[in-house]
C-alpha cells in the first residue's frame, strides 16, 4: 500500500475501479451503446491518473514531481475527452433517432 501512498488513495482508487468494473458487468450482460468504448476509456484514463498520483504520494517509488503531475494532467484530460465524445455520441444518436446498439 505504501507503493500508492497509503490508505486513503487506495480508497480513492476504489471509485473509479468500481467504474470500470461495472462497465465491464454491464457490457457482458446487455448489448451496450456504441459510445461504451468512450465511457470505458475515460474510466481507464480517470483511473490511471489517481494511480500517478498516488505513486507520486507513495514513498516506496519516488517519481519526479515534473513527470508525476505532467502525467496524471494529460489523463484528466484524456479523461475529460473520451467523456465528451461518448456524450456527443449518445447527443448524436438521440438526435438521429439512431438507437446505437452494437449489433
């Protein structure tokens, strides 16, 4: 635990993995929209950039500061596209009466 800063990012960690694995429950069950595949990337995006941070926080692996906030800023904002573009997705579909489904 020490590897990722502790506790408390652990419990941080919990959220987005909590995302991730219902998105994959979720696709095994029913047939989701094609914008899946954003809301998936943006999970991974979001995930990885609490991990960099918490190996930034952690004391086992010390990453530079400039490389540690460098990479968990471009992952938010990975983040903050995939998101964008699985919402014009559905927005896209919705407003073409397309229902999205993967076949």
């Amino acid at each position: 635990m020490d590897w990722i800063g502790g506790e408390a990012t652990l419990a941080n960690l919990a959220v987005p993995a909590l995302g991730i694995v219902s998105l994959l429950v979720i696709r095994t069950y029913y047939n989701p929209h094609r914008s899946w595949y954003y809301f998936l990337s943006a999970f991974l995006c979001w995930f990885a950039s609490h991990l960099t941070i918490g190996l930034y926080a952690g004391s086992l692996v010390p990453m530079p500061r400039l490389v540690g906030l460098t990479i968990a800023v471009l992952l938010l904002g990975g983040f903050m596209t995939f998101f964008g573009l699985a919402l014009l997705s559905v927005w896209r579909d919705r407003r073409n009466g397309v229902s999205g489904r993967i076949n």
